[in-house]
C-alpha cells in the first residue's frame, strides 16, 4: 500500500498512566493493521479519543469534545471513543454523537483488529462486553511513545469495588498477564535501547501470575536484574496487598527505585471503613514502618488522599492531616471527592459541601507543601543520579529525575557536553523548591549506586 492510499489516525489520550500506556498498545495495533499515526486531528482518517472518568464531569466534557469533532465528519473523518468513558456511557454514545463509529472499553482492545474491519466496512463496531473476561491485552506491536521509559501493564482491572471509585465498572475484573510474558516485554523493551522499565497496574502489586511461578515481588526482583536495566519502578500500589517482602526486594536489588507510591486515601480508620479499602489507619502505617526499615536505601514515600467522602467529619479530616504529619511523605496527590456513577458512595448520606472541600484540600495542600520543602531541601549538597527526561532552553535547563521519582533540574557547565535523553548523569543539588530540585552537572560520571544510600 503507498503512503497516499495508507489510512491514518491520530490519538487523543486522557487519564492515568494506564491509559497512556493502552495508548501505546492501541497504536501499535493499528500500526500493525496498516494504519500509519499522525500528529493531528486534521490529518488523519480515524480519530481515537481515549477517555477517562476518574473524576469531574468527564462524561460532559467528552460529549462536548465529540460534539466539537462533528464538523469533521463531512471531511470523511471517523471517530473512535475508547477508554472508561466508553465502558461507562456504552451505547449511549452513539444515541448523543451518531457521528461516532466505534465504542469500546479497555478489556475489548484485543479485538480491536476486528472491530477496524467492522468499522471500515461502514458499519459501527462496539466492544463493551468483556469485563468478565480472563484476557488480558498482550500485543508485540506496542507504539511506544515515551523516549526513555518502557510501561508494561502486568495486571488489568480492578476487583477492591473502593466505594467512590469507577474503575471496577470500567476497566472489568482483575487479571494478571503470566510472569514469563512479562519478562519477555521487559527483555524486548531493553533490547529496544531502553534501561527504564515501568510496571503497571490499578493495583500492580495485587499482581498473581496465573501459573503461580511468582510473586509481584519475585517478578519485581527478576526484571530488575535483566541485563541492560538500569531503573525498575511499579505503580500503583494498594496498601491491602503490600508486603514485607516488596519491601526487602526494593532494598536488595539496586535497580529497584527506591520509591513506593502508596494511596491512603484518608487517615480516618471510620473513613476508610467507609470507602471500603479494607484496612485501617493502624495496618497502613505498620506498611510505612516496613518502608523506613529499609537497611540499604531510604525509600520516599508518596500516596494519594481524597477529601469531602460523604460524612467526613472535622475531626476525621484532622485525622487525615495527622498522618500527613507522620509520614511525611515527599508528594501527595490529593483529589475533592468527586460523584461518580454506579458506585455506592453516590447513595451515602452527608455529603460535604463543595466549598467545604475546598477550603479541606487547601488546608491539606498548604501543609503538604512545607513537608516537601524541608523534605526537598534535604537533599542540597547530595550528589544523585538523575535519568534525563527533556530540555528547558528557555531557562538553559536540563530536566531529568532521580531515582525517587524527583523532578532534578539542571545545568551544564561550561566546557562539558550536554547529555542527551535516556542518558544518566551525576548531578550536585544546588537548590530545592517544594516540588523539584535544581543542580548542576557534576564533572565525570561517577559510578554510584542508581539509590540514594541512608
Ligand atoms: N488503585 C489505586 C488505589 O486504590 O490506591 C488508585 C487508582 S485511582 C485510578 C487514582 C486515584 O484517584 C485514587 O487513589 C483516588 O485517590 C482518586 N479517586 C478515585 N475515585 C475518586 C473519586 N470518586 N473522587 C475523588 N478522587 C477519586
Ligand atoms: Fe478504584 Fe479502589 Fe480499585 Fe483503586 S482499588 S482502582 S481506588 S476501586
């Protein structure tokens, strides 16, 4: 087929890492059915918009967007919608933006292939129907898209049923790809050129292999040991399944950044009780205990918090600050609780007012702030290894990140050559901000180890 006669698509994503990482896979897919990817909407024949609804009124802005996209229609353009929004408003698609062509959920993509010959046959295609499934989507055609990290999704969906969240209704049930063939993307991934490999998951570390050869932390161990593999990092992890022996797999193989990102949600036990997560204020800071325990490395910690779940009292929201003041982590992603359809929060009563909510995560973000920027500043003076991710011309920047998953930006000196991306480099930290820090290039690679060393 020439160049001319090649269909083309270009791909909207919003969303988690996941959906990036499905992205990737979707194009790759399509790379493989003959479809070639381009950079804008104008350009190109089948338009994928992959959608999340996580949070906010994410079903209105992508009706808003599709209604945008009707224009377009009369240039012969199709549209896919794909993703969480997808899954959750189905069919309903099609009834509010007929211009649209297929819809389809996460657990459908490995019958993307047909759904393009449906599709291109002039006919609507949907896959909305495979949550129960046992399949997980495997493809050798990943378009990857990210210079110097290669994302592997070793588990699919999400059977916790947390009692504000969608994803169990998106995204289908739990299910683990076979530790062998995730060792066998991780060695293509290196053997690509990458050294940085992502594992992901809504809950990675509820990982099982199907044919029971190894835990998450034996898989952990043995990707991080691969040749060519300079960092190992996973997300995201649920409290209810981390373990001691995660712990002593970070501490022990160098490669494993020393960074665990571990979502409280709230320091109220009654709280948590109520979102259904399964433990209690107690369980989680004992895992955060074996965290600090570490011997060999120090290990930063950050997590996710929500505000304003329904009946959150004053004292329970002091609960939450509480924790933040003894764990000390080094970033919180902290999110108002958001409405979302078909979970049981929606039926809960007391729910919190909006400015309530605001005025909670202003106070959470105001103190989270200073934690980070003593935390941050602690690392002045240090010498770190930082995996360079991108350039700032404006401000003679380069950007890359530590092992701890800390933004480190920095300089060049004078008569030293610039790294390029991918490439790893020893920098001093020169300065701190409560988010990122900035440091100059050291002289020589030194060898040092790829953690920060208690
Ligand atoms: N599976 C992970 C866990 O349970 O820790 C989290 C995955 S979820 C995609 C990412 C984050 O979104 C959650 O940790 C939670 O803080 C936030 N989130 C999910 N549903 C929410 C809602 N209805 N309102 C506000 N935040 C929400
Ligand atoms: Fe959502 Fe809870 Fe599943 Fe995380 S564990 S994805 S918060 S239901």
């Amino acid at each position: 087929m020439s160049s001319r006669e090649q269909k083309t698509f270009f791909i909207e994503t919003f969303g988690c890492q996941m959906n990036f990482h499905d992205s990737e896979k979707v194009a790759g897919s399509l790379v493989s059915q003959g479809y070639r990817q381009v950079d804008s909407v104008e350009d190109a024949d089948l338009i994928f918009y992959n959608t999340c609804s996580i949070r906010d009124k994410a079903e209105q802005k992508v009706f808003h967007r599709l209604a945008e996209f009707k224009r377009l229609q009369k240039l012969g353009k199709k549209f896919a919608v794909i993703g969480c929004v997808a899954q959750q408003e189905g069919e309903r698609i099609f009834e509010r933006a007929p211009h649209v062509s297929l819809v389809a959920g996460s657990a459908s993509y490995r019958n993307l292939p047909e759904m393009l010959v449906q599709i291109e046959r002039g006919e609507r295609a949907t896959g909305l129907d495979d949550r129960n499934t046992e399949e997980t989507f495997e493809t050798e055609f990943t378009a990857r898209t990210n210079p110097h990290r290669g994302y592997i999704t070793i588990i699919e969906g999400c059977d916790k049923f947390c009692a504000y969240c969608v994803v169990p209704y998106t995204r289908g049930r739990e299910r683990s790809r076979t530790s062998e063939s995730v060792l066998e993307e991780a060695r293509r991934i290196l053997d690509g050129g990458l050294t940085e490999i992502q594992l992901l998951g809504q809950n990675v570390n509820s990982y099982r292999d199907p044919l029971g050869k190894r835990s998450f932390a034996e898989l952990l161990a043995e990707v991080g040991q691969l040749p060519g593999i300079r960092r190992v990092r996973f997300t995201t992890s649920h409290p209810r399944h981390f373990t001691r022996e995660i712990v002593d797999a970070i501490d022990s193989v160098p490669t494993l950044c020393d960074h665990v990102h571990l979502p409280v949600q709230s320091g109220s036990s009654r709280v948590l009780s109520a979102m259904a997560r399964e433990y209690t204020r107690e369980q989680y800071l004992e895992r955060i205990a074996w965290v600090r325990a570490a011997k060999h490395k120090s290990i930063s910690l950050t997590t996710d918090i929500i505000v304003g779940f329904p009946g959150e009292t004053c004292e329970e929201f002091e609960e939450t600050m509480s924790l933040l003041e003894e764990v000390q982590y080094d970033g919180v992603f902290s999110f108002k609780y958001s409405p979302r359809p078909n979970t049981p929060a929606l039926a809960m009563e007391n729910a919190i007012p909006e400015e309530e909510k605001i005025r909670r995560l202003a106070i959470l973000n105001d103190r989270q702030r200073e934690i980070q920027r003593v935390n941050y500043t602690r690392h002045i003076g240090q010498l770190l290894e930082v995996m360079v991710e991108g350039f700032q011309p404006a401000r003679d920047q380069v950007t890359g990140r530590t092992s701890q998953n800390k933004t480190l930006n920095f300089t060049v000196p004078e008569g030293m050559t610039a790294p390029k991306i991918a490439e790893y480099r020893q920098v001093r930290v020169v300065r701190a901000h409560p988010n990122s820090l900035v440091g100059e290039m050291a002289a020589a690679p030194e060898a040092q180890p790829a953690y920060s060393v208690v």
